[in-house]
C-alpha cells in the first residue's frame, strides 16, 4: 500500500490519523508496513475519503 506516500503529502502524523479514523494503531502501522493479511475494504474507505484519494492511490499489485 502507498499510505506513507500520502502519509508524506498530508503532513498528517500516524497518531493523528488513527485517532481521526478510530482504528489502532498497530493495524494501521501493519498496513503502513506492508505486512497485513488481508484488505479491509472499511479502513480502505475509510482511507480514500481521509486523504481524498482512489482505491488506486492506496493499494498497488505486484505480482512478487
């Protein structure tokens, strides 16, 4: 996922973001991390609307 791209752009901090969006942080650094098993379509909304993006803004495949 590119969230510490926007992450950058937003000048937002993790901890702001996750109290704003009322998700734990250790999911969120999971996905800031690459390291989450599985998509949660509620937070990927929740992330396109926060910083006004498209799903393909978000999340990139790669086929490694």
């Amino acid at each position: 996922m590119n969230i510490n791209e926007l992450l950058e752009k937003s000048g937002k901090s993790k901890n702001a973001i996750c109290k704003d969006l009322d998700i734990p942080r250790a999911n969120f650094n999971r996905y800031c991390r690459d390291e989450f098993q599985r998509i949660d379509a509620r937070l990927v909304c929740k992330l396109c609307e926060y910083f006004e993006c498209g799903v393909g803004d978000l999340i990139e495949y790669d086929e490694d």
